[in-house]
C-alpha cells in the first residue's frame, strides 16, 4: 500500500477510532447504507475537472472510487486514519488511487496541491474541528473546493435514550461552531444546509449493527452489558417504534467551502 513508511502517531482518543474503523472495515460496505444515502446528496454538487482530488476520511473507498471514475484525469487520493479502512480500500481498488494514512488536522499533503476536497461523514470524528479547517485552507489550491457532510449534535439520540447513556451520542461540535471554525481559516463558506435524516431497522439487532458495523460506536474500557440492561434498552427503543420500524437519526451539516485564495 502507498501509505507512510512510519506508523501516524495518534492520541489514544484516536488510536480507538482508527481500531474501531479498522474492526469495522471488512464489512462496513454492506452496512453503510445509510452512510451512502447521505453522500449522494453532496456527490450532486460536484465541481468539475479538478486536477488533484482528495477523498478524507475515505473509509473503504467507495467514494474514492467513484471519484476516479468520475474524474479519470484527476490525481485522486483516499486519505484515512483507520490502517484496516486503507488496507480494505487498495485490495479492493487498487493502486491507481493513491492511499495515505493521514489525520485530517496534520493532513500530509502540500500546502495549495489540493483542487476538491470531498468528505462525507468523516471530520465529525475529528476533536478539533478549527484545526481540520486551518488544514483544508492550506492544502486548498487558489479557487479550491470543498464538499463536506458532517454530523450535529442529536445525531443517534434515539440509541443513546434506549441505552440511557447520552455520552452514546457523538461529540459533535454545533453549526455555529464549524461556521466559526470555517470564518478563523480564511475559507469561504459559499453554502451550508442542515437537514435530519432518519432511518428505520427492523429490530434493535439491526439497529446496533448498523452502527458497530460501520465503526461508529467506539467501546467504553471495562464496559460490562448484563442481560438485564440489554432487556430494558429492547423496550425502551421499542417504545420509539414507528409504522417504518426503529428509527435512528442523523442530524447533517452539508458544507460548500473555497479558498480565499
């Protein structure tokens, strides 16, 4: 694989969410439905020929693959933190796409090298959200694009009401955060909308696979699920039930950015 020849140093907050995601990687594609779903709203709004393509938070390369696709000339290249998403990725795509492992605060590309940034549901991950956007403005070349979807607090809240737990809910920074974030980098918020997404399993199994399956859970150290717990969560995500089935919702943020170079 095309990835540094030294091991990322990661905090331990990431070390976990790069294990999580590699756990997840062999069978995330047939679980990210509603991932997916929520990517072909950005993949509309896609400029045209950028020369150098970056997929961040690429995960197994679906998007990755589709940018190739969509723009055979272009470099394209599949950046993420998690090693076992990478490796996923290039034995199922390739090496015509370039892999890096990479944290998208310290991104290990050159500054303005970048023409299109596509990112979906990725950077929610990341602890600092001022210093994805510091980085996005640096390795933007002049008149760059950035397409990102990324996730608002409520994201999941049905999950963390079932488990009575509210740390089950992503530590998402808010809308005026990330556009707070984006003003102080210099880039220029040409557009952003915010819309719930919700979808619906069959049961509380499908429910959880949903989510551990596609790596967005990270588990707690010493976590200890006794039958009884299991029980009382069943009913109470039972009593959110809709004629659909059990519902999950994804708060989203879809941001159009450029350089302000």
């Amino acid at each position: 694989m095309n990835s540094p020849a030294t091991p990322l140093p990661l905090t331990h907050w990431q070390e976990r969410v790069a294990r999580a995601f590699s756990r997840a990687a062999p069978r995330y594609d047939t679980l990210a439905s509603a991932q997916r779903d929520i990517g072909e709203a950005l993949w509309q709004t896609l400029p045209e020929r950028p020369h150098h393509v970056l997929d961040l938070g690429c995960g197994t390369g679906y998007w990755t693959q589709r940018l190739a696709e969509h723009y055979p000339d272009a470099a394209i290249t599949g950046l993420d933190l998690a090693p076992g998403m990478l490796a996923q990725a290039q034995a199922q795509y390739g090496d015509a796409i370039r892999w890096e492992q990479g944290d998208a605060a310290a991104l290990p590309l050159s500054d303005a090298s970048v023409d299109l940034v596509f990112s979906n549901l990725a950077i929610q991950w990341c602890p600092d959200i001022g210093a994805v956007m510091q980085e996005l403005a640096r390795v933007l070349a002049p008149g760059g694009q950035a397409r990102i979807t990324t996730l608002l607090p409520g994201t999941l809240s049905e999950v963390a009401t079932a488990w009575q737990r509210p740390e089950a809910l992503l530590q998402t920074p808010d809308a005026s955060t990330v556009q707070r974030a984006i003003q102080q980098s210099g880039l220029r918020l040409i557009q952003h909308t915010r819309a719930q997404r919700r979808f619906f399993y069959s049961d509380m199994n499908a429910v959880m696979a949903s989510i551990k399956g596609v790596g967005a859970q990270v588990a707690r150290p010493n976590a200890r699920l006794t039958r009884q717990a299991l029980i009382n969560a069943q009913a109470r995500y039972e009593s959110l039930r809709t004629p659909q089935g059990l519902p999950v919702s994804y708060h989203c943020l879809t941001l159009r950015l450029e350089s302000a170079r």
